[in-house]
C-alpha cells in the first residue's frame, strides 16, 4: 500500500494552502502588534484574500483537476465560486472596519475566524468527498458560531449564537446521517464514483431516497428555506450586523456549491425525487418568506425573511434541471446556471443592503428599526438613491440585476413545466414588492427622525457607491455575468 | 472451548457486571470506578475482534483521559447521593422499555434486509498485518487532507473557546516592576511650549481692586 502512493499534485490546493499558512502568521502578528497596531490584522486578511484570488486566477485552466486522493476537485466552477467568495468576504471586511472599531470588536480574533470560515467555504466549493464536504460544512459553521457570538456583553447576540449552534449542530447530524445511508448503499464516499455506482443501478433504492431525504434537510438547513428556516430570522437579528452580513453572503456560494455536488454531481440519477422535494421548499419558502417580511419593523428581520425567499427562487432554478424523464443538458445547464446567476446577484444586494444598515449605524446606535431609514433622502440623496437602486432590485423591479435573476430562474421553470409554481411566484414577489416599497416611501416621503449627518470612511463610501451602481449596471447589461455562469457550468458538469 | 470464546464470556461477564454497577452503586466514585472497568473490557473485546487500534484508543481517550477527568468532577462536586437515587425504582420500567426498544431496533437492524450482518462479511486481515500500522498509513497518505482539516477545525475551536471565555480583569491592583523600571520621561511627563504669562494685577480691565 505504501509502495503505491504518490505525493500528489499541490498545484490546484495553493489558495487553500496559502490562506492556511496566512492565518498562521496572521495568529502571530495578531500577539505581537495587537497592542499597538490595531490595523494589521485587517490589513493582512485582505492582502491573504486577494492572494487567494490571484491563485485562484493563475491555477484555473479550465480542466477538471482531481488531487489528493480524489478528495479535492479544482474546476471553473470551483474558481468562479471561490473568486466571488473573496470578493464579498473582502467587501464584508471593508464594510465593516469602522463598526468593529467603534464597537470594540475589531480583535484579531475576528479576522482569523472570518479567514477560518473562509477556508471552510473553499473546501466546500472544491470537495470531491462527501467527506471533505462535510469536514468544509464544519469549518465554516464552528467559525460562524463564534462570529455570532463575538459580541460577548450582548445578550441578543449569545442567544442568536446559541440557537444557531445547536440547530447548526442538529442539521449536520441529519446531513451526516443521510451521508452515512448513501455509503451504505453505495459503499463509496467518492462523488464521482457514488454516481457511477447509482448510473449502473446496483444500489438499493429505499437506501439511497432514506438517505437523500436527510441530505436535502441538511442542504435546506444550511440554505435557510422552509421548513429548515428557523434559525434565519433569530441569527440574522441578534448577531452584529457585521456578521449577519457576513453570513448572509458568501455562504451562500458554499451552500451553492454543496447543493451541486451533493445532488448534481452525486445523485443526479436521483434527479425525480430531490427536484420534488426542492420544489416543495421552493414554493414554501417564497411564500413564507415574503409574507412574513410584510410584518417586520426590525430591517435586519425584514432581510432575513427577505432572504428565505430568495433562496427559493434560487432553488426553483435548481428544480427546473430535468423535465420529466429526459435528461436535456442544454435544459440542465440553462436551469443550474439560472440558480448560480440568482446566487450572484442575491449576494450583491444583500451585501449593498447590510451596508445601508451599518451607514446608518454609529457607535452607541444600531440603525436597525425600518423607521431609522426614514427622510434619508433629506439627510444623503445620493446613498437614498443607492438603497432605492437595492431594494428594487430586491423586489425583482426592471432594470436592475435582481429582475433578471428573478427572470432567468422563472425561464427555467416555465421551460420545465413549472408553469403554475412559476405564476405562484411570481404572485408571491408582487406581495413582497410591498416591503421593499415601504423603506422607499420611508425614505422620500417621510420626515427624518434625526439629521445626525451619516459618517462614514471614504473607502465605505466609494465601495457603496460601486456596489448599488453594479446592481443597476448588471441589470442593464446581464448578459455578462450569465453568459460566464453557463460557461462556468458548461465547462464543469 | 476455545480459549478466546472463553475470554469474550469472561469480557462480556464482566463488562455487563460493571455496567450494571455503574447504575446501582452508591456511591458516584465506585459508579466511575465502574465504568473504567467496564471500558477495559470493552477494549478486550475489541483486541479479541482485531481492532486492536480501536482497543488501544479506548483505553487511552477514555479511560486515561475523559474518565479522570469525570472523576476528578465527581469528587469535586457535593453530590447529594440520598436526592440522587431517589425515584431510581419509579424511573425504572421507562428506562428499561427504551432500553428494550434499542435492543430490538438494533436487532432489526442488524437482521434486516438493507444492513443486516449477511450483507457485510468480516473483514479478516492477513497474518502479519496490523490495523494500526494500516490507518497510520491511509491517515497519512490518501487520507491527509480530511486529517488536517480536522486538525484545522480543531485550532478553530481553540480559538473560538479563548475569544470567547478570556476576559481581562480591569480591576486589579497588580504592578508589574519591569513596567516600572523602563518608564521613561516621556510617559510621565509632557512639556507644553506656552508663552509665559505674567501676573499683573494693574491689567484687570473692569478697573476693580484687585483681590
């Protein structure tokens, strides 16, 4: 056995390995300046994440490069997935600085574990394993429980970490139980080598459904769509916004990427039932979470249930892969890249809204209740104008970015046959258009509570202003980013 | 009789003894006692199945490491044993139903059709091959990444466990003598440069007596 072994390629493993090394040093320089110069922690985590990417860039070739045994897998979609992981990563940490500080919270501690979290999602996004899925799943959740509870003096926080920890811990049972079903069925951990097994049908079906009901539990719960929504409003709440932004964006590629692996990549021939199962959630979380976004006055609230049904939409692009018994890849690719272009785009609004929140906020103030939004235009015309360009983009209003996600995913679903849930949805966003309406009524209509003149550090200020225009310019021009997400996706399934 | 079936009943004899004793002896030491007992012969179980990895683990992680660790609460705690072994006889017939409802689903599972014993046949090493040596190898060479991600998880909860729980104490009188020594001028003392002025009673401008 030992004879046989070689060392394997590290090429493809070298932001990973880097962003490892980085937090090593960054753990030491942490001890050594964290007295004197609070600033270098942050400053290291940015340059180790725009090192990530400029590996990220020069180790794509566009191959599907399988290392370590098998256990990691390095293809476009992996880069694209981790490119826009450090990207919003890095806007989360520029976003947030000013808060930390003002907050006490800018310790090292935070950036290690942010760096943690991180390397959690890239071995998500590259896992050929369930095993290193999962290993991923556990490094990016532990660091994110921690996150939520950096706050130690605040009891909201503590509660929000507590419900998060042990419903986290749950949902990792239940996807650790499904994964043990599929190796029993299977006899392999292997992605590649578990579908091979279910293409050649030796498997035992009861088996591999027992285990796949829990392993679309785990995927929802991680997600955050109905019924697996619980956690969303409480975590998203009671954490620093900082975090809640965090956690709203780029583990949302990871828990993309695991969608993929685990039920494309893995269980495709299984495709009947998890796209019922996911179409069910869908609807569920659409519904749900528009609704009950009408009756909050908390933003943060209001985004969380925001957030569950965009994740819906997201999922009825992953439903909409196969119609009927056929298996189209031309339909499969238009429907999964539907998904992955909603991911991206949901990100860049949600990153944009957070950060109107944290605007608004200043120390001893957290701007969290709906009317702290109201006669902003008064106060800030141009950042009104931002969270005008945002929320319309969130209420899939055209021309901007979420319109055509929202079109992409509704495409792909009317193409599937969906033609009633895709009226549903549709049906369902025009109610949520109300609560995103209300903050612009809030905005240009209302007087302002308080004239308080918004601070905020240039840098916050320019990446603001970029990311609303990028919403309104990706809307106008959508075509790049989808035509990269089927590229992506072609190159990769 | 062979002589290892021998050593199972004597293992399981003893091992089922203690674990019964852990429950219903008296005193919390004597139950922990107990339990290292039973561990041990668990472990001797194990070696018997040729999990001698295993074997050695348990021995080691549990009865060297948890188990002390358990004892040393045990005895630090003031334990009220007459409010502990209250209720045993009443909490009883509910314990042994769940207990006899896991040895029917284990036993269902064990013979069902999907899991059950027939469908996966003993693993028999060959002679000269130890299981030890062969997870120290497939550890270390196919399977090095899942380790070190463990490992990597592991320093995460290090850290999240010292952010989360150190606090420094702001209200402590302590002094630190080598802070004393280096202090230099500068942290004591700052020379403002001023223009001088002069005290003269003659420039009150209300025209006043001075006081």
């Amino acid at each position: 056995m030992l004879n046989n072994f070689v060392i394997p390629d590290f090429y493809p493993v070298a932001p990973e390995i880097f962003l490892l090394a980085m937090s090593f040093i960054i753990l030491f320089a942490d001890l050594l300046f964290s007295a004197t110069q609070r600033w270098v922690a942050s400053t290291l985590t940015t340059i180790t994440l725009l090192g990530c990417a400029a590996l990220t860039v020069i180790t794509a070739d566009g191959q599907t490069t399988l290392t370590l045994s098998n256990l990691f897998v390095d293809d476009l979609l992996a880069d694209f997935l981790k490119l826009m992981t450090y990207l919003s990563v890095v806007m989360v940490l520029i976003y947030g600085r000013q808060y930390l500080v003002e907050r006490g919270l800018d310790k090292g501690e935070f950036y290690l574990l942010v760096l943690y979290a991180t390397l959690g999602m890239m071995v998500m996004i590259s896992a050929a394993s369930l095993l290193t899925l999962y290993l991923g799943l556990e490094l990016m959740s532990l660091a994110l429980y921690a996150l939520v509870a950096i706050d130690r003096d605040s009891a909201r926080a503590t509660e929000a970490a507590m419900k998060y920890f042990v419903l986290g811990a749950l949902a990792s049972g239940l996807l650790l139980y499904g994964m043990s079903m599929i190796y029993g069925a299977t006899g392999n951990l292997d992605i590649a080598d578990i579908s091979q097994v279910l293409y050649q049908g030796q498997a035992d079906k009861t088996v591999l459904v027992f285990g796949l009901v829990f392993i679309v539990a785990g995927i929802a719960f991680k997600l955050g769509v109905v019924p697996f929504h619980m956690w969303i409003p409480d975590v998203y709440h009671g954490a620093p916004t900082v975090v809640t932004m965090l956690i709203g964006s780029a583990p949302k590629f990871a828990a993309f990427a695991m969608a993929l692996r685990l039920l494309v990549y893995a269980l495709f021939p299984l495709v009947a039932e998890w796209q019922q199962m996911l179409l069910i959630m869908a609807v569920l979380s659409i519904g749900l979470g528009n609704l009950a976004a009408i009756a909050q006055k908390n933003i943060k609230r209001m985004l969380a249930y925001s957030a569950i049904s965009h994740m819906g939409f997201m999922l009825l692009g992953l439903t909409s892969g196969v119609i009927g018994h056929e298996i189209d890849p031309f339909t499969a690719i238009n429907a999964y890249s539907s998904a992955l272009y909603y991911t991206v785009a949901y990100v860049l609004m949600s990153l944009g809204s957070f950060a109107m929140v944290l605007l608004l906020s200043r120390a001893g103030h957290e701007a969290e209740q709906l009317d702290d939004f109201k006669g902003l235009n008064q106060r800030s015309p141009w950042f009104a104008a931002m969270m005008l360009i945002f929320m319309l983009s969130m209420a899939g209003i055209p021309f901007f970015i979420g319109f055509f996600a929202k079109f992409s995913v509704l495409t792909a679903a009317i193409t599937a046959g969906h033609v009633t849930i895709a009226v549903v949805a549709v049906m369902f966003s025009l109610v949520g258009a109300f609560y995103y309406l209300r903050i612009i009524k809030l905005m240009y209509f209302d007087a302002p509570a308080e004239t308080a003149p918004l601070i905020a550090t240039p840098t916050f200020r320019i990446l603001l202003s970029l990311n609303g225009i990028a919403v309104a310019a990706f809307g106008l021009f959508p075509d790049a980013i989808m035509a990269i997400c089927t590229a992506v996706l072609l190159h990769s399934l | 009789m062979e002589f290892t079936t021998f050593l199972f009943y004597l293992f399981a004899a003893v091992m089922l003894f203690s674990a019964l004793r852990v429950i219903t002896a008296r005193n919390p030491v004597h139950a922990v006692l107990f339990l290292v007992l039973a561990f041990f012969n668990a472990a001797g179980l194990w070696l018997l199945l040729q999990a001698e990895f295993l074997a050695i683990a348990l021995i080691m992680v549990y009865v060297g490491a948890v188990m002390v660790l358990f004892l040393f609460v045990v005895m630090m705690l003031d334990i009220n044993i007459e409010r502990l072994r209250h209720g045993f006889w009443e909490h009883l017939p509910l314990g042994a139903t769940i207990g006899a409802i896991m040895v029917v689903e284990m036993a269902t599972v064990l013979t069902g059709k999907y899991f059950g014993l027939s469908n996966f046949p003993a693993h028999v090493l060959p002679v000269g091959e130890s299981n030890t040596k062969a997870l120290a190898r497939i550890l270390f060479t196919d399977y090095v990444y899942p380790f070190e991600l463990a490992s990597v998880i592991l320093l995460v909860a290090i850290i999240a466990a010292v952010m989360l729980t150190l606090r420094q104490r702001k209200d402590t009188k302590g002094m630190r003598p080598s802070d004393q020594v280096a202090v230099k001028r500068s942290d004591r003392l700052r020379i403002v440069a001023m223009a001088s002025e002069s005290e003269s009673p003659a420039t009150d401008s209300k025209g006043g007596a001075p006081l």
